[in-house]
C-alpha cells in the first residue's frame, strides 16, 4: 500500500520582497538546512571553507543583480527572515554551478511531454522524476505575483526551481553537462524569470540567451506547443516533439554536442532510462493518460538505476528519486508525489 505524504503548502504573495519574507519563514528548516549541506559537503570533499565558496558565488552576482532584480528582493526577504545573510542565501541559488567547479555528483531525471495524437484526449501531459541525493530539502510553494501570475512551484534546494504557471505554461528540467559549463548567470537565477513570463515564446527566448550547459529544459504549454533546448556554453539547439511527444534524460540528443558529453563518465544509465521511456510512451501512444503515466514514472527496469530511482548500495555516492510531478496545462492541475512514486501516492493540486 502506497503511502499519501504530501509537502507542505507555502503560499506567498505580495512585493518581491514579501514573498522572499514569506518564503523564508515557511521554509526556514529547509533554508537553514541546505546551507549546513553546502558548507559541510564542500569543506569534507573539497578543503573549501564557507569564506571560500560565498566567494565564488559572489561573482555571479553583479550580471544577476542586472539580469533580474525582482529575484534579488526575493532573496532579501528570504535573508531577513530565516537569519542568514545575503550572500549565504545567494550562495544557495548558485549551488548547481558550485557543484560543478568542485566536480560534485550531478542530478539525475528523466522527463517528458505528451500532446495531440499520443495522449488518450489530446491534452498536453508534461511531467518528471527529480532524482538526486538523500535529504536534499525540496519545498512546494504556490507563488501569488502581484501581476496577477500564480505558480505552483518545486523549489530544489532552493538554487533550481521546476513550475507550473497559471499562464498554462510548465517546465522540466534535467541535468546535461558538457566538457566545458561555463556560466555568467546561474540556472538558480534565471529559471525564476522564465517562468514569470506570460507565453512560452517569451519564455523560451531567455532559456536561449542564458542556457550555457548545465541543464536541458522543455516547456509545454495548454495550446499544444511543447520545445525543448539542449545548449553547451557557446551553443544551443531546440528540440521539438516527434509524434507529438518530447523525452529526455541526462545526455545530449543534439549530434554536434556528443563530442562534449559527459554522460558517458558521469551518467552512463542515461541511455537506458531514456530508451525505456520511449519504449513505454510507444506502448500506451494514442492513449497516454495520467494513470498511464503515473506508471511510467514508477518503472523499475534496470532498477536501482531506473525511472523510478532508489539508492544503489553498490555505488559510493548514490541519487534516489526524491519527488516526481506530472503538469496537466488545459486543466491547471499538477499532481505531485513525496519521494520515490512506487511507494507514494500523487496529490493534485489546482489553480
């Protein structure tokens, strides 16, 4: 019998700023808490004190202070309420970047988006496993933006964000690195303002300025449209659906990056996960549906290393699925699971 955790529901609103106060109230356990990680993973694995790595962070912040000033209030309420300080809360939002400098292990998902001829009504269904490692915080806020957007959002230890706008609009995001990641502006500061944004055009046109390597990320939206973007830090590709269905993992499906993949060394049951992806989403075309697809998610084939991802007791360092979503656009609903799908059932939550 599957068990019915749900996250708690942290609803902000207001200034910019107030919703930076009301968010860190609300998740001040786990804001705390990702700082401990931070400084405690960097100082054991790297010899890197906390001077060292708010140092680092710190130099992103002069092009995000310019790229989105909105973001910069929200984490100056975050900052006021929980008790750190500025440049530790910025630190957070750096953390996939800082990663990566330090050679950390990278997070591993599976993602899709359905629409047209392969879903069983001909809805847009867009949806992903989050896998990474044991106890990183994952908070569910529902975001009241005074231009009258309303977000349901997946904050990933609070440096990535994964949404569902009340535009109709909702993204996925998967880790792809290339051989050289180089970024002025970190995913944790620019995913925020694409998701502000009222189309997915709109939206779709920032991922393309900033996107330098460190992620691949889909957007679909409730008129049907679905894209994709793979990029390396000088480059970039669009994906777009074939017969109406978009999927990914964590390795390059663009030819011209193979070359600077780092799948191979870093991710190698990327190749599986994602051919089993295509081989079930086949087997269900033209009647994919969200029990179909809450399924899907739950696959164990090559487990432990699989859709659906639990801890590898044979790996030293290990990922395990720690939150899976699936978006419906034209309903405005977004169902959400706590920890691995095979043991927890899905909450809906609705505009």
């Amino acid at each position: 019998m599957k068990n019915s955790k749900e996250f708690k529901l942290v609803e902000c609103r207001g200034t910019p700023y107030e919703i930076g106060i009301q968010w860190g109230e609300g998740c001040k356990e786990s804001i705390l808490k990702i700082s401990e990680n931070i400084n405690n993973s960097m100082e054991y694995f790297h010899q890197a004190s906390k001077e060292q790595i708010i140092s680092h962070a710190m130099k992103f912040f002069p092009k995000v202070r310019e790229f989105d000033p909105y973001l910069v209030e929200i984490m100056r309420g975050q900052a006021d309420a929980t008790g750190l300080s500025f440049e530790e809360i910025f630190t957070q939002k750096c953390f996939n970047e800082l990663t990566l400098n330090y050679n950390n292990i990278a997070g591993l998902c599976t993602s899709f988006a359905v629409t047209g001829k392969a879903t069983e009504d001909g809805k847009t269904i867009l949806g992903q496993n989050i896998d990474f490692l044991t106890g990183t915080p994952i908070d569910l806020l529902k975001i009241h933006h005074s231009n009258g957007i309303v977000q349901f959002t997946l904050s990933f230890s609070n440096s990535s964000e994964l949404t569902f706008s009340s535009t109709g609009i909702g993204i996925c995001g998967n880790s792809t690195i290339g051989e050289d990641s180089s970024s002025n502006i970190p995913m944790g500061c620019y995913l925020p303002k694409v998701m502000r944004e009222k189309n997915i055009n709109d939206a779709m046109g920032i991922l393309k300025q900033v996107a330098s390597g460190l992620g691949y990320y889909h957007l679909a939206d409730r008129n049907g449209h679905i894209c994709g973007i793979e990029s390396i830090h000088n480059d970039f590709q669009l994906l777009y659906p074939e017969r109406d269905m978009l999927l990914h993992s964590n390795h390059y499906i663009t030819k011209r990056f193979e070359r600077v993949d780092t799948a191979p060394q870093l991710q190698p049951d990327s190749y599986n996960r994602l051919d089993r992806m295509h081989s079930l989403m086949n087997e269900s075309y033209g009647n994919i549906n969200i029990e179909k697809i809450m399924k899907i998610l739950s696959d164990h084939d090559d487990y432990p290393n699989s859709i659906c991802r639990h801890i590898d007791p044979s790996a030293e360092i290990s990922s395990e699925t720690l939150a899976s979503f699936i978006m419906v656009p034209e309903e405005g609903n977004i169902y959400i699971s706590v920890g691995n799908p095979c043991e927890s059932n899905y909450v809906r939550y609705e505009f």
